[in-house]
C-alpha cells in the first residue's frame, strides 16, 4: 500500500514540471559547464518566460513552439572589483 502512494505521488509531481524546465536546466549547465543538477529552474509572471539559477550566473529565457533561447545571463555570488 505504501509503495502504491509513492508512486502516485511521484507520477502527479512528473505531471506539474513543465517540458520547458528540463530543456533550460541541460542548456543553462551545459552554457556555464556545470551539471544539470546544480541549476533551479522557476518559470516567471509572465508567460512562456523562466529564469534559472546555477553554476555562479543566473540566465533568462524566452520559450514558444517548443524552443527556449536565452535572452540575458548575468554571475551572481561573485566579488567584482
């Protein structure tokens, strides 16, 4: 019984992650070589824009008819003289 709950729970948690996250956390790591693991990715107010966080940059993105391309990025966390 235990093992039915998790994996419904599991499934209805796949159903809410937009296909669009996953294609900006492989294209946000693989811009600032790190892994996919390391990257947050959080859809915006506005529609089909999403912001992800990783790696020491931070990068949005624009996403329509299944592309997503990145429009800005910027480092975080780091000293600048």
């Amino acid at each position: 019984m235990t093992s039915r709950i998790f994996l419904l729970a599991f499934a209805l948690a796949g159903m809410c992650t937009s296909p669009y996250s996953s294609r900006i956390r492989a294209q946000h790591a693989q811009e600032f070589g790190c892994q996919e693991r390391w990257v947050q990715v959080q859809e915006t107010d506005v529609e089909g824009r999403w912001t992800a966080t990783g790696c020491g940059f931070r990068s949005e993105w624009a996403c329509q008819e299944r592309a997503c391309r990145m429009r800005d990025s910027g480092s975080y966390g780091v000293d600048a003289p």
